[in-house]
C-alpha cells in the first residue's frame, strides 16, 4: 500500500511537494526530539494510547464469543487499532511532524485516545480526527466485507470445484504467517540446513509440517512437508455446512444491526468471526499447533481461540531475542510502546533467560512461555561462499532510509551519530592488524537502494575495496556464518550475537560509544568491550586458542 501512495504522490507534482515538506518537518521534529533526548516522550505516548480505555458495551456475541467480559473484549478491540494504527509507520511520523510544525495533531483515533494525546500537550483538531476515524471505520467494513465475500466464495469452490483432500492428515502443524517460498525458507532448490523447517523438525518432533502459499490449489505435498492455501484448509472437509450456514445468517442479520446501532467496534472483525466460525463447525481436522513468526503481530485473529476450544495450542515463535537496550539518561526502562500489555497470545518460545525475563515483565495477561535455552533458525541457502577459517563475523544494525526509529535503538543512533562508522572501522582496523578476515553480513531488506541510507552506502562501498573485507550473501544463515568463523563481534544487542554464543564460539558486544551500560538485562550475560585496546586483547586472545 505505502509503495502505491508513494508512486502517485512522485507521479504528480504538487503532491510530491507536499510529500517532501511533510518528511523535512517529521524529521525535523524527529531530530528535535532525539537532540533533547525526548523520544521516549512518544514511546510513552504509545504506550499510554495501549492502555486507554475505550468504555465499550454490547459486544455482539456471534463476534466476540471468547471472553464474557467487557474488558477482555476491549483489549481484542484495541489490538486491531494497535495494529492499524498505533503501531503503525505513519503514526510515528505524524507525531514527529506536528510536534515540528506545532499544527494541531490529525489522526484517526476514537476520542478516548485524542484525550490521551491531548494530555501529551498535543493539540488537537477534533473535526478532522472524527472525519478520518469515520473514514477509516468504512474503510474497515468494506475490507472486511470484500474479504468476507472473497472467503464465501473459496468456500464454495472448494467444495464444488477443487479437489478434496482425501488423506487424512493427523499431527499436523501450521505455520500460519509465512510464505513457504517467500523468505527463501523452503525452497528445494536452494534450500540449505539451518531452516525453519529443520529447527520445528529438531525442537517441535515428529509432526506433518504445513505453510501457507496463496497460489497452491488445495494441498500441496513436497519431500518433507506440505503446502496449504489456508490455515483452514485442513478443516473444509470435515466442515458441518448447514451449521455454518445458519452461522453465516445470523452474522449478517449481526452486521445489519450494527450498522443501524453505529456500534463501531462489532464491525472491525465480522470477517474474522466468519473464518472463526469454520472452526467452530467443523469435527476435525484440526493442527495440534497452529504456529505464528513472531513480527510486531499484537492482534490475535479470532479463529484461534476456536481453534483452542478445539483442542489445538496457539503458539508464538520469534525469530530473534525480546530485549531492549537500557537507556543511560532514564532512570526507568522503556515503557511497553509496543504493546505487550494488550497481548491475548496463550504461549510463546523465548531463546534464554533474559528473554524471558522480558516476556514475563511487559505481558499482562501472563502467557506460558517456553524457554528453548537455544535459538530458531530462520533462513538458509546453499551456497559456494568460503569463509576463511581467521575471520570474524560482524553483525550490525542498519534502519531503513525512511523510518524514524521509536525504539531504544534510535536513541542510541542519534545520540551517537557515528556510530556506524566508528563500529565498522574500529572493528576493521583491529582486525587488519591482526591478519584476520572481516565477514560482514547485511540485512536483506536494507539493501534496496530506495531503503538505504547515503552514508551507510558510502561507507560500505569504501569497506568492499579494503582488503581482508568479505560481504556474505544475506540469505546465508547466522549459524552457518558464526561456525565457519573464530568468533562473531556484535552491535548490543543483535540476536546473531546469541547464536554465535549457542555455538560455544568467543562473542562479545562491541559500542564504540561507550554509551551502553556493563550490566544492561539486554548483553543476555555477555561480554561488551567499548574501545580498540580491549577489543584488540580479545582478538588476540581468541587468536592464539584458536
């Protein structure tokens, strides 16, 4: 979506101008915030929107038929906005550019929430708030509509059109939000050790696995796994029709009456409550897990607390380490900007302790977290790349060229401007002296031109001439990367770090800035060195044991 309003925005000119002064002014409320040390100002602020309560009543029951409270309902409710709204790229920036141009704060947010900002000593234009809430209200029903209409039609043509899966399929486990093929994580064709699938395989058992691909026609069968259209698929055969027919009626006859009522809340989710309700009228055929990747995803669909009625666990793997660096001028830590405190998810993995420990202090509704003591590995390729055995393995943190970080890590950048070049030069100098490869591994998503920032792009294009500089392919997995190497130098605190310590191999954190604390929750225990002499005594060191 943001790509489409970008291309008409540069398509015509006077938007394009608009465009251009509305992101000089973001980021320069962005920078004003960051220089007086004040962005947790808009953490708070996003936090504080998490807990306002809304004061909702009359909950339609064939939507909402999970929670018999008013409050548990509410907190459903305030997921989809977190997710829509609060969490979202434009809020962030919109905070920034009228904190720059000190205009009256736009956004379309139920008054509840416009009170909330008001406190922040925003002021507000109430007119046009309700107008874009109004607007964005018809914009939910009409995309819920469309889908609902779409997932009727699906239904239809899988019973009178595609083919019906005749195996039964029992231990099966759906991995519900990623692409078999998208992330380069299955793929026959490339597909190397450290994958998703083989980490399920290795920590979950013996189970049928199954991914999600919009284009597969039914099921999907491949070597080791299996390829479905939807999470519901599996469950379309052993569907109860006339039950869900009668479902299907009486959520239209519930749409109707919301619509007259203008109770707003019932209609966010009546497309969600039709795929929940497939769930509910079906015998079986359902996972023993349904599993969800961990990415900033706050709002719970409601089909999975069907699912759970019916036997199935719900569960919430991240890709990386929960933690948070500390920020040295604030004597509390970061408040739950994120949005923890509104979580429904019932269980969710944590790497180590730390992690956990993180889970444990941001979650209200008190999950079970299953603690691995290890990590999940993500994506993998083959590849013919030779890492040399005296090398070090660099891993950094790089934003995209548009985003304007809320997070701990924003303060860090632009408290300390350098920080890029002082870490890779630092790094790179020490290692040159002591006759040891430098493999550094980028992020795939910020290497796109549009993404990159020019400096960090001159910078790296400088490193790629010096030699003893090694760019790895950014599909290659961390484990691959950190076993090949003598040890792995990270930026605190970046989850490849972890992995590399999982393996027994020397890790540390490395801040050139001095600006992270010794004892920060964050290091998961280990090592931060602050400047090149240290640094150097630690290359030495695991130079002569290696």
């Amino acid at each position: 979506m943001k790509n489409y309003i970008l291309k008409i925005i540069n398509f015509v000119p006077f938007f394009k101008k608009k465009y251009f002064h509305f992101l000089f002014h973001a980021r320069r409320g962005y920078h004003i915030l960051a220089r007086n040390k004040n962005l947790h100002f808009v953490r708070s602020t996003k936090y504080n929107l998490n807990k306002t309560t809304l004061n909702l009543s009359n909950f339609d029951k064939r939507i909402f038929q999970f929670y018999d409270s008013d409050l548990d309902n509410e907190k459903i409710v305030k997921q989809v906005i977190n997710q829509k709204l609060n969490s979202s790229y434009y809020i962030d920036i919109l905070y920034c550019y009228f904190f720059s141009t000190k205009k009256k704060f736009i956004f379309p947010f139920p008054s509840e929430m416009l009170d909330e900002i008001e406190k922040k000593d925003f002021k507000i234009n109430r007119f046009l708030s309700y107008l874009m809430w109004i607007f964005f209200i018809l914009l939910m029903v009409f995309h819920n509509l469309f889908h609902l209409i779409k997932l009727w039609l699906q239904i239809l043509k899988h019973f009178f059109i595609n083919k019906k899966i005749k195996k039964k399929l029992n231990n099966a486990v759906v991995f519900c939000n990623i692409d078999a093929e998208k992330e380069l994580l299955l793929s026959d064709t490339n597909k190397g050790k450290y994958n998703l699938l083989n980490w399920a395989k290795l920590n979950l058992g013996d189970y049928n696995y199954f991914f999600l691909d919009r284009k597969t026609q039914g099921l999907e069968e491949k070597n080791d796994y299996y390829i479905v259209k939807d999470h519901f698929t599996l469950i379309l055969n052993h569907l109860n029709v006339k039950k869900y027919f009668v479902k299907s009626l009486g959520l239209i006859v519930s749409i109707l009456k919301n619509v007259i009522l203008l109770r707003w809340w019932n209609l966010f989710l009546f497309k969600e409550a039709a795929i929940a309700n497939l769930y509910e009228c079906a015998d079986e055929g359902f996972a023993r897990k349904y599993i969800f990747i961990y990415v900033g995803n706050i709002f719970r669909p409601l089909w999975t607390y069907s699912a759970e009625k019916k036997g199935s666990k719900i569960e919430i793997v991240p890709l990386g380490v929960f933690n948070e660096i500390s920020i040295p001028y604030l004597k509390s830590s970061p408040p739950d900007w994120e949005g923890f405190c509104i979580m429904t998810w019932p269980i969710f993995y944590s790497w180590n302790e730390s992690s956990k420990e993180h889970l444990t202090q941001k979650t209200i509704n008190k999950p079970k977290i299953i603690l691995l003591n290890n990590h999940v590995y993500s994506k993998d390729i083959k590849t013919s790349d030779d890492i040399p055995k005296r090398s070090i393995t660099v891993f950094s943190h790089e934003e995209h060229r548009h985003v304007l970080s809320m997070s701990p890590v924003g303060d860090y950048q632009t408290q300390n401007k350098n920080w890029v070049k002082s870490f890779y030069n630092d790094i790179y100098e020490v290692l040159k002296k002591n006759g040891i490869t430098m493999v550094i591994k980028r992020k795939k998503n910020v290497t796109k031109k549009e993404l990159i920032i020019k400096k960090d792009t001159s910078l790296f294009n400088q490193l790629k001439t010096k030699k003893g500089v090694i760019f790895c392919n950014a599909d290659i997995s961390v484990d691959r990367l950190c076993q090949a190497s003598l040890g792995t130098i990270g930026f605190p605190f970046t989850s490849a770090a972890i992995v590399s310590n999982n393996y027994k191999k020397p890790t540390i954190f490395f801040d050139p800035c001095n600006w992270v604390g010794l004892d920060d929750p964050a290091s998961s225990g280990l090592k931060i060195i602050y400047n090149k002499d240290d640094l150097s005594e630690w290359i030495k060191k695991i130079s002569l044991n290696s």
